[in-house]
C-alpha cells in the first residue's frame, strides 16, 4: 500500500510504499477512506522539539481517520466488514487499575496512535476492535474523521455545567471553535470567544460565540467584566495552553466559577494561585482526552442532532500523496481570510485531510506583547508575501545581538536588528 513515512529524525515525511497490515485475531483492517492532520501530526512533521524524543522512525504517520472495515480477525466479535469505523487515538491497554475503574483515557500504559504506532495517513489501517468505533452511516465520512477535537470539546464541555451560565472560552481553535459550538447548544446565556487571530474569532462567531475578542487588540478582561456587570463568568475554558490566556481567563473567572484547563502549555507557566484559585474558592479541573467510550456516545448524538455543524470546518481536500502541500497549506492558511481547514479525500482510495490547528511552533512566544512592539516598528526590509503572516500569526523573538528571529509555524526568517 501507499502510506504517509516519516523515513527518519527530522522534518518532511515520504509518501512510499509499506507493507499492508494484517488483522491479528481481534483486529480488524480498515481502508482508510478519510484522515484528518491534527496539531500533533504537524509537530511530528516538523520534527517539533515536543515530540522527537517519543517518534520511532520508520513509521507511519496519522491518528485521525474514518474508513471501511475489509477484514476481522477470527475473535472479533461486534464488527463486520462493510462497517463504517473510526478510531480512538489513545490506545489503553484494558488491564491496568485506571482501565479497570472506568479511566482508559487515562491508561497507565497508554500508546498513541501514529506517535507510539504506526498510523493510519495510508490507505489502509489495523486496529484492535476494542479500540475502534463504529460509525453511523448517515455521518459524512470527513466528519466522522474529525470526530476527535470534537469529542474533546465534548469532554471538556461535560465537566463544568454550562446551562444558564456565562463562558468564556480561550483559544478558538478547532477544539476550542467545537466547544462554542457545543456550549451554544447547550444553554450557555452568553459565550465569549477570545483569541489573537481574527480569523479564528470569525470562526469562533460562526459556531456560536456571542462576544468575540482579539486580546492582541483589546484589553480582554476589561471587555469580559464590563460585558458581565462587572460580575465575571461562571465558566472559564482554557484552550489555548497559552500563559496571557491562563491570565486573563482566571482574572474573568467570577468568584466561585469553574475553570476547565485543557489547553497544553509548551513550557511551565505561573499561577496566581492565591489570587486566581483560592480567594476566589474557584472550581479548578484538567481535562485530557476523551472518555472511553462515553465521550464518543454523545459526540455521536451531538452530530446526529446537528447540534455541532464540524463541516465548517472542513473546506480544502488534498490527495493522499500531495500531502506535504495538504501540510504546508495548513500551516501557511490557518490564519489566513479564506481557509479554516484542509480535508482531502480519494475517489479510490479515498483520504482526507484537514489541518485546523497549528498556530506556532512556540506557545510562549505567542504574546500580544511581543507580536504589538513587532507592527509597531513596522518590518519594513520584511517581503509582503511574509508580512501578511507577520501580521496575524508571527511570534518574534527579540535577539538584539543576532537580529529578530521571526517564527512562524516552523519556519524562520532571520531579519536585520533594525526591526526590534
Ligand atoms: N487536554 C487534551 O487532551 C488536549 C488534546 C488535544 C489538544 N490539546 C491542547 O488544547 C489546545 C487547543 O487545541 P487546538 O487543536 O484547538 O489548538 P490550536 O493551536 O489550533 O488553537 C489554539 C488557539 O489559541 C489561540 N491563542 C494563542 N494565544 C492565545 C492567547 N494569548 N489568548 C487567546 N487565544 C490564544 C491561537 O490563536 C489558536 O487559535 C492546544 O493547547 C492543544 O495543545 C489538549
Ligand atoms: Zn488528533
Ligand atoms: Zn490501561
């Protein structure tokens, strides 16, 4: 078969031939007939610092896909060939004490998918059948592919109450643009969506969000609390893992409210916890992953009620062996007026791909502070081509002695000190 390689350490991966999967007793084989590229699968690509140390090469790229079952193993049990499946990301084992007590999500053994294993960006893929999920056919097959961020969104919706309360959510990425969503279904009196790129607050406004703010732009928590009578929100959803963001979040967040923290900081950040948590005698949660398989069961009915539209965010498709286009096009277009997403699908085949995700390589150089003193000085030996990504997305890293290094979702222009 044709699969997505990462051949070696370092970034790029080959499209190339690998040997099909055979189905072990419990597995099923599935063709792949949607796949999705999701903020790990870029990091994985670009050889990101976060992820090298835990990628084994050769291996197969991908963890997010929709496909059709062509072979069982002999002790597969509740699966057929022709069903329409999915695939949980993390692979628990069953057996250890979280298994055991209801926890697989957060499995001591657990393995991922396209990062632990090989993956599923090929035309066809091998899974245990505990592990896969089992489609309803009425689900367009890319929707039933990006069922992962939603089915985070619909975790961390899940753990604070959201009926008649006010939200705010931090970070509209997928994740984040899925929770509007959901939040917007479920009662929420007004959601606030807060972000640093416009094109994601437009977004965040088409799946739902009420009041949409750009923290580059405006003072968030001056907005948030004068929206608010100066109270705050009762629920406070970090999804950004960014530190302005944990900042301003816990600042809003109304004596007594509950913070979701889903978000991964890329480094350690600070904590007010005096101030933030405990004065405030707030109600502080992680969520991580989805529960196994509850969280899919009422993703399910999320999109079988239509109360989440996840087609908006698919709008490009890419075949399977243009993906190193599908991969920069996500990374150059995730900020951009026009693209939300990529999704690609083979008439065959049959393969998709939508990256929503990735806003730059380094979380912590993600501040308004340093994105506001770069426009201010105007880059102005900087190509245009480039300066429209300055605009929206670009972390600079003030290095006097060397010059700025601007960084943008792994790529990096050196630029002339004159620009700090
Ligand atoms: N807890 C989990 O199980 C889990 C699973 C997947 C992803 N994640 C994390 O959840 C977060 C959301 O995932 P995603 O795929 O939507 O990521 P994403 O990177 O596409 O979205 C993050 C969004 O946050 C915005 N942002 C950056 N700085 C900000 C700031 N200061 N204030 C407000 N917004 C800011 C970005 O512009 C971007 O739109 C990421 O941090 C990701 O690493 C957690
Ligand atoms: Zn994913
Ligand atoms: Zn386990």
């Amino acid at each position: 078969m044709h699969a997505v390689v990462k051949t070696a350490p370092g970034p790029g991966a080959v499209f190339e031939q690998w040997p099909t999967p055979k189905p072990g007793l419990r597995d099923i084989l599935v063709r792949i007939e949607a796949t999705s590229i999701c903020g790990t699968d870029m990091h994985i690509y670009d050889w990101h610092e976060s992820i090298r140390d835990k990628v084994k090469p050769p291996m197969v790229m991908g963890h997010e896909f929709a496909g059709k079952i062509i072979e069982v193993g002999k002790e597969v049990s509740d699966l057929r060939e022709g069903d329409i499946v999915s695939g949980e990301t993390h692979i628990f084992c069953g057996k250890c004490f979280q298994c055991r007590t209801g926890n697989a999500h957060i499995c001591e053994r657990m393995l991922l998918r396209g990062v632990d294993t090989d993956g599923c960006f090929a035309e066809y893929h091998v899974l245990n059948e505990q592990h896969a999920w089992l489609n309803d056919r009425k689900i367009p097959i890319e929707v039933a592919s990006a069922q992962e961020p939603l089915g985070n969104a619909v975790h961390a919706a899940s753990a604070a109450e959201i009926s008649g309360n006010t939200v705010a959510v931090f970070g509209c990425g997928p994740i984040g643009a899925c929770l509007i969503g959901l939040c917007k279904s479920f009662g929420a009196t007004k959601i606030f969506g807060v972000d640093i790129v416009d094109y994601r607050l437009k977004l965040a406004k088409d799946m739902g969000g009420d009041v949409l703010i750009n923290g580059s732009q405006q003072d968030v928590v001056k907005e948030i609390m004068r929206e608010t009578d100066g109270r705050g929100v009762d629920v406070f959803f970090e999804m950004s893992g960014a530190q302005p963001s944990f900042e301003e979040g816990f600042k809003v967040l109304r004596p007594g409210g509950t913070a979701i923290l889903f978000g991964l900081p890329s480094k350690k950040i600070e904590l007010d916890v005096a101030n933030w948590i405990v004065f405030k005698d707030a109600h502080v949660r992680g969520v991580f992953g989805r529960r196994l398989f509850g969280t899919w069961y009422k993703t399910a009915e999320v999109l079988k009620a239509g109360q989440v539209d996840l087609s908006k965010l698919i709008t490009h498709r890419f075949d399977l062996e243009e993906f190193s286009k599908a991969f920069a096009f996500g990374k150059d277009h995730h900020v951009s007026e026009q693209e939300t997403c990529l999704v690609r699908k083979f008439e065959n085949a049959g393969y998709c791909i939508y990256p929503f995700i990735f806003l730059g390589e380094d979380k912590e150089m993600q501040t308004r502070r340093i994105c506001g003193i770069y426009y201010s000085s105007g880059p102005k030996n900087v190509k245009s081509g480039i300066l429209h990504h300055l605009k929206v997305s670009v972390a600079v890293k003030m290095a006097p002695e060397h010059g700025s290094t601007v960084i943008r979702t792994g790529v990096v222009w050196k630029l002339p000190c004159s620009h700090t």
